[in-house]
C-alpha cells in the first residue's frame, strides 16, 4: 500500500489539476516552460505535496498531485497560482513579460486571436 499517514489517520489524496494562463494563451513555451516546471516542484516541496504526474504544455499544466489531508485543494491551489505567477515575473523583464504578451489580442466577443502585423 503507498497509503500515507498522519498521526491518527491513513490517507490517499489525489488530485488531478489543470490550470490555464488567462484567455488559454499559448505562452508556456521555451524558457517560461522549464522555469514552470522547476517553480512548481519547488512549491509542491514546500507544502509537502507530492508530484504524481504532471505535463507543461503550451496553454495549460497538468498536475497529478498527492495532497495532504491537512491541507485543502483550494487553499494550495491559491498558494501555487500565486506564488507561481510572481516566481516567473520575478525572473522575467517587464519587456520579455510584455513580448510573450503582445502577440496576443481579442476578438469582439472575448476570444484571442493571432495579432496582425501591421507592417506587412
């Protein structure tokens, strides 16, 4: 059994988790997808969360994750989202940030699509 425990409890929690950068843009790539990677291994370590599975792909993160019953879905989810998101800021340019981001506009109804260069 790969059950583990607690002081008075056995417990088996596993979370299957998908996250997406807002409008799904496709700006988990390159470096920002390594850095990804590495910063949520790091935060998982932190809160004694284990890594089952997990995939970077270029407009969402898929986590299989082990969480301890101490701690709510919600509430890590809260604190990976946000530690994350100023993790890559951090280690980012506001020029980079801003590169990754301007190749992107919305449509009338909300929905992104592909920036027209206005040169060509």
């Amino acid at each position: 059994m790969d059950n583990k425990s607690l002081s008075h409890t056995r417990w088996k929690c596993q979370y299957h988790i998908v996250f997406i950068p807002k409008y799904r843009k496709k700006i988990l790539y390159g470096k920002v997808r390594e850095d990804v990677r590495e910063i949520l291994s790091t935060l998982c370590k932190y809160k004694n969360v284990d890594i089952i599975a997990g995939a970077v792909c270029a407009d969402h993160v898929h986590l299989s994750v082990a969480i301890p019953p101490k701690l709510s879905i919600s509430n890590f989810m809260g604190y990976l989202k946000g530690k994350s998101t100023l993790m890559i800021f951090k280690g980012f340019s506001f020029f980079e940030v801003e590169k990754l981001m301007q190749n992107w506009e919305l449509s009338k109804d909300g929905k992104p699509l592909n920036r027209i260069n206005p040169l060509v």
